[in-house]
C-alpha cells in the first residue's frame, strides 16, 4: 500500500465522510506518521479550559481537530471536481501531481 501523503500545506480539500462530510477548506498542518491534516476552518473539536485565576469561568476553546486523509479528497483546480491524486513524472523528470479526475497536471511537487 502506498502510504504516503499527496497532500501539501494550502491545498484546498472537501471532507467526503463524517461529521464534517461536504466542508471544504485549506490544508493548514500536515502529519505525515499519522496520515492526518488539519484543515482551516473543518472539524472543530470543543475542549473545555477549567477555571484559572485569569478566567474563573473556565472556558471552551474551538479548535480545528485532525481528519484522516482517507477522508478528505483534493479539489483540483483543473476541472474543480474532488479528486485522488496521483503521483508521476514528465517526460523531464519532474515530479508532478496529476488528477485522478481529468488527468491534468495539478502541480509540480
Ligand atoms: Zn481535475
């Protein structure tokens, strides 16, 4: 199995599966061991601060939770359709990430 992340920091994604299922954003943090991203503004998980001297309240913090990339596609921005993304090289060499949709050249990696 190839396990290897094709996603890059800024690509735009939409969730396909879960709570979040439809929701689109930029990649803003990768982990390449856990196979996860976070994403700007997707998967907000509430966590509770308990009370402190400063907020004797205590407080929720909203902060975005990692997704799994299984659960994410890329938007390409060729045909604008969520896609997987496969990795080739030009007949130069350079590494390129094509869309599984169009078969267009996404970028250069
Ligand atoms: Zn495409």
């Amino acid at each position: 199995m190839n396990s290897k992340v094709n996603f890059k920091k800024g690509d735009q994604v939409v969730v396909i599966s879960g709570d979040d299922q439809g929701k689109k954003g930029k990649i803003v943090s990768i982990f390449p061991k856990k196979m996860q991203v976070i994403i700007e503004g997707v998967n907000f998980l509430k966590k509770h601060n308990k009370p402190t001297q400063k907020v004797p309240q205590g407080g929720i913090i909203k902060k975005e939770g990692a997704l799994h990339i299984s659960n994410i596609r890329l938007i390409c921005n060729k045909c604008n359709k969520p896609t997987k993304i496969k990795r080739d090289s030009t007949k130069e060499g350079k590494r390129v990430r094509i869309c599984k949709e169009c078969g267009e050249i996404i970028d250069k990696v």
